[in-house]
C-alpha cells in the first residue's frame, strides 16, 4: 500500500488559470489510467500492494542512453484514494491548460474493477474538473509480468440487459454537469469497439437508452487500432475515433534505432546467456513517429488527432516492449502544433485533441512532472494552447541533446527547425 499524500503536499491552487477556458485554441483531453491504488483482484494475482507503482518501481534502462525508470517529482508515488492528489491533479492539468481527464471504465459483464477513485469523484464532486470515460474493453492477462496467455479476468459481451445494466451505471455519470459533451451530447469512447459483438446494434441500443433517459444523445468515439486498418467509425455506429495505440502497422515505414538495437541484444546476452531470445524490444526515434501518430481526418470521417508525449512499456513487457527513444519537450511541440492546426477550423466544440497519457507511468507515458523534465511537457501544452505561439521558436529535429531536469524546457527555446520527415 503507497502512503498517504499529506494535505500540505500539494500547493497548487485550485482556482482556475486566467488563461484557462474560452482562451484554449482546443479542447486537451487526456486520458486517466486509476491503476494507482490497491484493489483485491491484484493483490490476489500479484502480491500484496500491487499498483502501477509496482511495475515502473523495478524499471532499469536496456541500453545506453534508455531512459528509465520515470520517476513521478512533485505529485510523487501518488496514492489515488487520497482526495488531495486528485485535487492535486485537477490543479496541475487545469493550470496547463487541459479541459478534461478521460477515466479508463472497466466493465466485465457487471463486474467492475478499479473503480473507487472515479466513484468518489462523481460522488464528492470533487475535484470541480471536467471528465469523461473510455471503457477498456480488454481482458486482463499477465502481460504485466511476462504472461500474456495467463488470463486473469476475461471481456465478454452478453448483450441485451447486461448492456442496459453497464447504461444505468454509467448513467449517474453522464447527467453529471462536469461530463464532458459534444453538441451537448456525452462523449464515451470504447477502447476496442471492434471486440464488442454487433457493435452498431448495441450503440443503437445505447442511444434509444439515453433518450428514454433524457439525454440529447450520445457521442461515441472508437479507438483505432492498427488490427483493423481502413476502420471507418461511421461504418459501425461510432460519431468519431482517435487513436490511443502506437500503430505497429506502420512502425516498419520509419528508421529504427540500429545501434541502439544492437547494443540491447548485447545486455540481453550479457544477462541470459544461452537463455538470450531471438529478438528484443523494438526500439524507434520519437521524432521518426510523433508527426504520424496525429492522424487527423481522413477520407471524410471524423477523427480527433492525438499526441503522445512519449512510449516505453518495458517496465511492464521488459524486453516484449516497444520504446520510443528520445522523445523531447521540443519534439513534443511539434506534434502538439500538428494537431492544433488540424482542429483548427472546427468548431469550438469539436476541437478536441486527446492526449495519450496524463499518467501512464509503467507506459513511459505521462504528462505529470517527473524528475528528468519537471513541468517541461505540461508547459508546452499551455505555451501552444492557451497562449500565442508565433513568437515560440521550432526544434532541429537532429539535434542529440538529452535535457534532464526542470529546466528542460530550455531546450525548445535554443533550437531552430530544418528539417523533419513528414
């Protein structure tokens, strides 16, 4: 179990920006893992105490130059029960200009999991942020400690009244006056809508449940995946999509990190000898993918872009993981502005940006401050989306420099764009 925070651990205000709301060039959601609490399920399957923490704890750096582990800074090894750090939490992302947190859901056939801190914020009201929610529709399995084929609790899709049972329980959530909407609609995404088994006809079915309930509707967003390429949301029920998932599908199209692979397979030998597996993790340059990952509209359908401010999932996959190596607060920037300039001519209310993660932490995923970049990330999104960027200078995508500390966001002020492959 993580310690309590202390109530005087957290200074921020909660008092919104000046620069917050109707100043924002686009509405910043980024997605909320609640995975930083004990719950009985993991302490069965993994120990007692098992979060999150647990995984990005134990991470060590594969290679040269691999950064890891993340270690969280101001809001430290959190402890998501405490309602200070939420508070805490709301605070950071307000003042950075984020709009709203997108909670993962997990609902398995009536049984949910990790469900106490989103339950205790819909119940307090508290922190007074904006949300919405995206179910994770996956099963869980071992993955976290090298068993992907272990299933420990398994996604089915009954359908019918378990499907009007998950409405009803998601209902309280949806009339709340801090969900987030669209056309004054309530935005829900689902992770893998191509799981869900008839997948239109159960949406139909949420939107008649939501008008028999009073809501203007439902908007519904699926996740791309690249396990379905060409996927067209309109085609399956769905208002829009974005993508959550480093696409491996296209992955092969940039240059990998060569050097850097070869010098994994030599720490992998060094430490398994004959037990060394055929291949290790696929390591990539940030900057050779951050401009791709955007996606924004294609072939008429209506898709919000996304950013990543980085990917590295070694702490829970180890060497079955995928790292992008060298993500900067600078390259960050350039991926951020991509996807401003492409909602820019929607309307207010379709502005919407989703950011992939705010604190993925065993992902290597994260806006929240850690204690090589402190704030850096978080202040590009408020320099790019609540404030002029004109006068901002752009980054030499080539440039090798690693920033460590708060002061990384010097970085981005001392360089000058050249070139970079689209």
């Amino acid at each position: 179990m993580q310690p309590r925070a202390r109530a005087n651990r957290y200074p921020l205000p909660v008092k919104p920006s000046a620069s917050s709301g109707d100043a924002r060039r686009a509405r910043l959601i980024a997605l909320y893992l609640p995975q930083f609490h004990p719950i009985p399920e993991n302490d069965a399957w993994w120990g007692p105490g098992f979060t999150e923490w647990t995984n990005t704890r134990k991470a060590r750096p594969l290679f040269d130059g691999h950064y890891q582990p993340h270690v969280p800074a101001e809001l430290g090894y959190y402890d998501l029960r405490d309602s200070t750090v939420r508070e805490a939490q709301a605070a950071l992302a307000r003042r950075h200009g984020i709009e709203a947190f997108c909670y993962y859901h997990y609902w398995f056939a009536g049984r949910r999991l990790l469900e106490r801190p989103f339950d205790e914020v819909l119940a307090s009201g508290k922190p007074d942020f904006p949300f919405c929610l995206c179910w994770a529709n996956e099963s869980w399995s071992g993955v976290w400690h090298g068993a992907p084929h272990r299933v420990l609790i398994e996604q089915t899709y009954p359908g019918g009244e378990d499907d009007a049972a998950h409405f009803a329980a998601l209902l309280p959530a949806f009339r709340d006056p801090r969900y987030v909407r669209v056309d004054g609609k309530p935005f829900f995404a689902i992770y893998r809508p191509m799981h869900v088994p008839r997948v239109a006809d159960a949406l139909r079915h949420w939107r008649e449940l939501a008008q028999k309930a009073g809501l203007p509707g439902l908007h519904l967003v699926g996740v791309e995946t690249d396990q379905y390429p060409g996927w067209r949301p309109a085609d399956h029920g769905f208002d829009a999509s974005f993508r959550a998932n480093v696409p491996q599908r296209w992955i092969p199209w940039r240059r990998p990190v060569a050097k850097v692979a070869r010098q994994t397979r030599k720490w992998i030998q060094r430490g398994l000898g004959s037990r060394t597996p055929a291949w290790v993790a696929p390591i990539y340059r940030y900057r050779d993918i951050c401009l791709p990952f955007v996606a924004g509209p294609f072939d008429g359908q209506h898709r919000y872009p996304s950013v990543l401010p980085n990917w590295d999932n070694t702490p829970r996959s180890g060497i079955d993981g995928v790292v992008l190596h060298e993500s900067t607060p600078a390259l960050f920037r350039l991926q951020l502005r991509k996807a401003l300039d492409l909602v820019r001519d929607l309307s207010a209310e379709e502005r919407i940006v989703v950011v992939k993660a705010w604190n993925e932490w065993a992902e290597g995923n994260h806006l929240e401050p850690d204690s090589r970049y402190g704030r850096a990330y978080l202040d590009v999104v408020r320099e790019e989306v609540c404030e002029s960027a004109t006068a901002l200078p752009v980054v030499d995508t080539k440039d090798r420099q690693t920033e460590r500390g708060p002061a990384a966001t010097a970085f981005a002020a001392s360089s000058t764009l050249r070139t970079i492959r689209q």
